[in-house]
C-alpha cells in the first residue's frame, strides 16, 4: 500500500490538511512549509488517489478521445474537430490509440476511474456491446463509428449503408456496368465493411449488376493498390471501383495510372471520408464526405449532457450528415 496523507504529514512534522493544502496546489502555504512537504512527498514516493480528488473536486474538465490510428487522416482530422468542440466548452482533450486491440480498448474502458477525465469519446474496433455493457464505470461514454450499433452507450455515426448504396449508384449512373467494391473484409460481421458492402450490394442489386469484390485486411494505400491489382488482372476488370475508404482509393489509383490505364475514361473511381490528400490527388478523387465537424460536436454534446445529467436516460443513436463530392476521378469518360 502506498503513503498516505498521514505517513507525509509524519514526516514533515505538519498537519494532514496542510498536506492536502499542497497536493491540491492551494496557495496559502508558506514557501518554506511547501518545501517541507514536497520533500516528503518525494522521499515516500507519494501518488494521489485520483479518484478520490475528483470526487472531491467534481469535474476536472478534461475530457478522453481514444482512436484506433491517430496516423489515419480521417481520424486526425476528425479528432482536431473533436478538440475544437471541446475548446467551446473549455474542455481539454487526452487522446489515446488504440490500435483495434481488444487489450487496450479494454484498459481504456477499465483505467477511466485511474485518470482525471470526465468523460470518453471511443471509437471501438475490437470490444462488443456485451462487454461495454458490462461496465461497472460510470464515466460518461460516447461512440463512435460502426462496431457496435443500439448498445449500451450514447452512439453517433453517418448511415454507412445509405452513403456506400449512393456512391455506387453515382458509378451505375456514369453508364458503367462493372462496378466493383474494394474493401470487403475477411469474417468481418460488425463495423465499417459489412455496412458499406451492404450499401453496394444494394445498388447493383437494384440494377441488376453483377457483384464483384476486392477483400483486404487493413485500410490503407497499399491494401488498396494490392487489391486493385488483383481486380485488374481479373477476366472482365471492372469499369468502375468504389473503395471503402480515400487511403484505399489512392492506393488504387496509384495501380490504375502504373497500368497504363485513365482515371475516369477507362475506371472511374470513387471513396469514402473526404480526406485532405483526395483533394489535391491527380486526379482529384471523387468521394463520400462524412461531416466530421458535426459528428465531434454531436459527439462532444452527448458527452457533456451526459456529464451534467449523468446515467440514467436510454442509450441515444444520433445520425451526422454526409453528402457527395464528385471531382475529376469520376468526372465523365
């Protein structure tokens, strides 16, 4: 067990409450008391009982964005946003990566109680809703993007099915009629892919095209350059590709130029998030634009309605915008 208040008090030959007075950064203690104390602190190797300092300070505001990759430019992007919104409220932001590891997902959810945050904004990829359900924390928790769906906490996200279904009915509506998806992902029941696959599926379905479906393990450029590859070695290569992501598409575009082949006149390529790079790519790539500042400020909202009210209303699902963005990668044969 760790020094207490107490064991410092001892020590520095002072009372508990001037102990305190100087753990909590109170002002009213003379240089030289401070001193004594501090040196105390450090000789017991003194460490605060977080917890029990917020419980008796309230709200820290300090708020935990935790993110699968802090190096994907959707979810930097998205999380300036977040740390914008916050700024409204005079909040801070801590932002931990997960990397879609259930382990650290897991010690994000159970360490929340260790940390001086208020509330948590997570965007999971390997815990499921049992799980979270199972939460014995009260901490006020939002999420993000498409693993978990009604669970038990407040959830926020663009219709993924409804955008991958637009997207592709935007390729079908250029005349091309073989439309392929990239991104499919292996044994993927939940989550972003099944969603966007679904949407896609939809669309050729409603038209009657046939399927086909580039699979890939990451989203990431090169994912999609391997797998474009692969679509353009096949029998009948498609005429048109949507990819579940920009990062995919630009990987994708890089094989379709290195082929010899012309973006759009000879495959017309499509993504999904809108980030910085498909803006300045060449061409430039047509794609589904998340409203990323509205999903942080819906985010941040539930949070702070949670913080103020605490647990007890249901879970609430709120929907965020998107709309289409059609540049030269689409832009007519």
């Amino acid at each position: 067990m760790g020094a207490s208040l107490r064991d410092i008090a001892r020590l520095a030959g002072v009372s508990v409450k001037t102990v305190s007075n100087v753990v909590n950064g109170y002002a009213h203690v003379s240089p030289a008391t401070r001193a004594k104390v501090e040196e105390a602190l450090s000789r017991l190797d003194y460490r605060p009982n977080l917890s029990a300092r917020n419980l008796r300070q309230g709200r820290t505001g300090v708020i935990a964005l935790a993110l699968p990759e802090l190096d994907s430019p959707y979810f930097a992007e998205l999380s300036r946003f977040v740390i914008d919104a916050a700024a409204e409220l005079r909040w801070l932001v801590v932002i931990e990566q997960t990397d879609g590891s259930l382990d650290r997902e897991r010690r994000i959810l159970d360490g929340v109680r260790d940390h001086r945050v208020d509330g948590v904004i997570l965007s999971p990829i390997a815990i499921g809703a049992d799980e979270l359900a199972a939460r014995t924390d009260d901490t006020a928790l939002v999420l993000l993007g498409e693993r978990i769906h009604d669970g038990p906490a407040d959830h926020v996200a663009i219709d993924n099915v409804r955008a991958a279904r637009d997207i592709t009915e935007h390729l079908i509506g250029l005349g091309r009629t073989r439309v392929a998806a990239l991104g499919a992902e292996d044994n993927a029941a939940s989550g972003t892919a099944p969603l966007r696959l679904a949407g896609y599926r939809e669309a050729m379905a409603a038209h009657g095209l046939p399927e086909t479906v580039a699979k890939v393990e990451r989203y990431r450029r090169g994912q999609g350059a391997a797998a474009m590859a692969e679509l353009l070695a096949r029998p009948e290569p498609p005429d048109a590709v949507f990819c579940f992501n920009d990062l995919l598409a630009l990987g994708a575009m890089r094989t379709i130029l290195a082929a010899g082949l012309r973006i759009p006149e000879d495959i017309a390529l499509a993504g999904l998030d809108d980030i910085e790079d498909g803006r300045f790519s060449t061409p430039t790539l047509t794609t589904v634009a998340p409203d990323k500042a509205q999903l942080a400020r819906i985010a941040v909202d539930l949070l702070k309605q949670r913080i103020d009210g605490g647990p007890g209303s249901l879970p609430r699902e709120v929907g965020a915008s998107y709309r289409l963005m059609i540049r030269e990668s689409t832009a007519g044969r």
